[in-house]
C-alpha cells in the first residue's frame, strides 16, 4: 500500500489542538456517535484520523451557529461527501431534508385532508406562510408528509370538534407564526450570546440541555401565563365606572 495514502494518526491532544474543540467536547461527540472510534493500540492509547478534523469543525459549527441538535448534526453530516462543507444554500437543502426525514412519515392525500375538513383556501393560506411544504405527487395523487400532516391533521380535528372557520380562523396562524418566530429568533440569539462564550469544554452538552429546556420552557410559560393574561384581558374588557368629582 502507498503510504502516501495511510491515514495521518493524532494523539487526542494533538487532535483536539488542530480542530480547535477540547476535548472533552470530542469524547461528547464519540459519545453521541458523530464520530468514528479511533485507532487503539492499547487500553489508554487511542490515535484519531487527522481526515476528521473538518468534520469536528462542521459539528462546532453547525451547533454554534444554527443550535441544531447533534443527531440531527449527525445525520447532515454523513451525506456529506468527502467531510466537505456544501455552501449555504447546499447545506440549508441538506438539513431540510434530515429534518423532514426525522418527521413522522404518516401520509395524507388532499382527499383525506378535504374529508377531514381542510379546505383549498386554508392550505393556500398555510403554503404563504410557509408553514407547510409543497405537496409531493404519486401517480397524479397530491400527497401531504411528515410534519405538515400533524398540523393540518390537527385542524381537521379543530373542525370536527365544532370549531368552525368563523370560531377558529386560520388567518390567526399569521399572529402564531409571527409570535413563534420571533421566539426562535430570542432563542438562538440567547444561545449564540449567552451559552457559547461561556461554555467552553461543555459546550456540546449544554447545546442539547438548551435545545431541550427551551421546548419545556414554551409549554410551561404558557400555562402560567395563560391565567393572568385571562384576568387583564377580562379587566380590559370591562366597563369601567365613570369618575365623580365634588365640589365644595
């Protein structure tokens, strides 16, 4: 074999240095399987593969700049080729195709969704905000995956509770939509100001525990919000009693 093509052997500390990740970060990753196990050639010697230091960078930064979480880090990278980085608009394809991947694979047709009482306006409406994909097509056949059934499976199930159009109508979805990303928005600028600077070695670690107390945090605001909010909206709605003045 040539040995111009032998992979280039590191030492963990001298790996770690080259990547610019500590390594504890790069055992969390080896944990959290982004990584191949290294070359051991004893118990407490273990040499990595100098090629994989471009991917250690992708996951740094994959996490630090979109807070994406690692499996799904993960799976980006492995339909990477060669451990280089596809440009912006590559790379954003990449991770919206994973994610829609990771969504539940229920199926329904726009039949289904009609039946179920989805109407064309609504899936308009919902398409404008980009709240769900374009269908795909089988045979002629308007097919909804993923996701996009879950949310528009939930309408229908608003509808055949009894909560019509005029109850429930789906322009409200812009003010949701707008209120959620702007959210997202706080989320990611707390996580990029907030967690990276100060992480250091832990970084990894606390992506995920970030990622994860967020999406427990909105459910629980909103329940303790939702009490208060009722009472203010209740005292705005109120008449209030007009004002008296005396006169000595």
């Amino acid at each position: 074999m040539d040995a111009a093509a032998d992979p280039e052997l590191l030492k963990m500390s001298v790996f770690a240095d080259r990547s610019g990740v500590p390594i504890p970060t790069i055992k969390h990753y080896l944990r959290e399987r982004l990584l191949p196990e290294p070359v051991r050639t004893s118990r407490n010697m273990a040499y990595y593969d100098a090629a994989l230091i471009p991917r250690v960078k992708a996951i740094k930064r994959l996490q630090t700049t979109l807070h994406l979480p690692l499996h799904v880090i993960r799976q980006v990278l492995d339909r990477v080729e060669n451990e280089v980085m596809p440009g912006d608009v590559a790379l954003e394809a990449t991770i919206a195709r994973v994610l829609g991947e990771l969504a539940p694979r229920e199926t329904l047709t726009r039949k289904q969704l009609a039946d179920a009482g989805v109407h064309d306006d609504e899936l308009t409406l919902f398409r404008a905000l980009g709240i769900i994909s374009k269908p795909e097509h089988d045979a002629g056949v308007e097919r909804y995956v993923g996701d996009d059934v879950t949310l528009l499976r939930l309408l229908g199930q608003a509808r055949r509770a009894g909560l019509s159009a005029k109850m429930l109508p789906p322009e409200i979805l812009r003010d949701y939509v707008a209120a959620i990303g702007n959210l997202v928005k706080v989320e990611l600028q707390m996580f990029r100001a907030g967690v990276i600077p100060v992480a250091g070695n832990d970084l990894a670690t606390l992506g995920e525990i970030a990622t994860t107390l967020s999406e427990r945090l909105v459910v629980l605001l909103r329940r303790k919000l939702l009490l208060p909010t009722l009472r203010a909206l209740a005292d705005e709605a109120s008449p209030k009693a007009p004002t008296t003045t005396t006169h000595d």
